[in-house]
C-alpha cells in the first residue's frame, strides 16, 4: 500500500480531544483519524446513495404514471 501524508490544521482543544478519545479506545491518534474518516465516508457515501435511489424511483413513477393513459390507445 502506498501511503500518502495529509496534514491539517486544528485548535488545541480538538487536537486534545482526539489524542484522549483514541487513548482511550486503544488507537494511536492517527488510526483514530484514519478511521473516523472512513466511517465519515461510508456514511456520506451512503447518504449519496440513498439520495440517488429516491431521485430514479421519483423518475420511474412518473414514468409509469405517464404510461397509464396509454394503456386505453386502441392497441390491442
């Protein structure tokens, strides 16, 4: 795996909190990060998903309901 450094920049008092919160839960501070960042992305990931489904269930609806009116055309 080829690793790539990020670097940001953050308040003291987060900083803090993050270097407690991964004592805390057996992480070096850098694997908690690694991780919350991940679990962020599943969730946005997610949420872009979801977003997505509902927008093509909205269009396949209409679709449908477009159809409907058609099904009395004299077709048989």
């Amino acid at each position: 795996m080829h690793a790539t450094t990020l670097s940001f920049r953050v308040g003291d008092d987060f900083a803090e909190q993050t270097r407690s919160l991964a004592s805390i839960v057996g992480l070096k501070s850098s694997d908690y990060i690694r991780q919350a960042v991940r679990e962020k992305n599943a969730r946005v990931m997610a949420q872009r998903i979801a977003t997505l489904s509902k927008e093509l269930a909205a269009e396949h609806l209409s679709f449908n309901e477009s159809l409907e009116g058609s099904l009395a055309d004299g077709i048989d």
